[in-house]
C-alpha cells in the first residue's frame, strides 16, 4: 500500500477565515463610522466556487467567475500552488422619461475582486496546463507529473 504525504500550509486554510472575521468586523464597525461603504464593496476579495476533479493524468479544475470578461483573470502555477485572480468593475446609470414626462433615473454597480489558492497533493506539469473560459467557467486542465511507482522493498533487518 502507498502513502503520499501531503505538506500543508495551515496559513493557506486560515486566510479565508480572516478574511471572513475582517470583513464582517469591517462591515459592522468600520464602514458606519469611518469608511464609505461602496469603498468597502470594492476592496472586498471574494472567494469564488470551485470544483477540483482529480484522475490519473491530470487534473481538472472549475472556478465559477460569471461576468468576469477574460482579460480580467489571472492564473498563476507556482510549484505545486494556483492562484486565481479575477476583477469586475461594472456601472450602469440610465435616465428614462415615461408618457406622463416622469423622469426615471437608475444607477446599478458591481464591483469585485476573486482570489483562490488551489494546492495539489501531486506534483504538476505546470509548463503544459490549458485554461478555457466560456459562459462564466473557467476550466484549468493540468496534466500531473509520472511519478515512478515501484514495488515496496522488504528490509532486511539484520540482527547485532
């Protein structure tokens, strides 16, 4: 039977953590008495969904970033970590008349900046990874280094 170990960061699995405990601190304290609370919305980093399929030569995976335009994504390999990255900057005002001369004024705004850190618990081929982005997915393929597998070796203990 073979084990890998797997060298985790315990940082890694805290930032969302913080960054949850922030944000909230900051939303019920900070934005009602110092700040502006459209600044906060803008410097507000956003976990997106992921999905992560692992098989035999590669993986593959899924970040959920819907109306993100593509040259807003980032995507960096780094060992055996991937850091996406993605910004949406999106206002609309509009001024209407009806038939009544009523005059309808409306302004909608989206703003957001994504960050996720993925690790593998193998070693990738990060030189040959391909990304696509189509209706709001982007798919990561990242093919998996050949490990060796070789049989386990019986030691022989010898007796002093």
């Amino acid at each position: 039977m073979r084990h890998n170990l797997i060298v985790r960061e315990p940082e890694l699995y805290f930032d969302s953590i913080h960054q949850e405990l922030d944000n909230f601190l900051r939303d019920t304290f900070i934005s009602h008495t110092f700040g502006h609370p459209l600044n906060m919305i803008k410097n507000t980093i956003l976990r997106p969904a992921i999905e992560v399929i692992q098989n035999k030569d590669n993986y593959k995976v899924k970040v959920q970033l819907p109306g993100i335009k593509k040259d807003n994504i980032d995507v960096e390999i780094d060992n055996d970590f991937m850091t996406i990255c993605a910004e949406t900057h999106e206002e609309k005002e509009e001024e209407k008349q009806d038939e009544n001369n009523k005059r309808y004024h409306t302004s909608e705004f989206r703003y957001g900046k994504y960050q996720r850190t993925i690790s593998f618990d193998q070693p990738i081929k990060s030189d040959e990874a391909q990304a696509e982005y189509k209706d709001g997915i982007l798919t990561i393929t990242i093919p998996k280094q050949n490990i060796e597998t070789k049989e386990p070796k019986k030691l022989e203990i010898k007796e002093k």
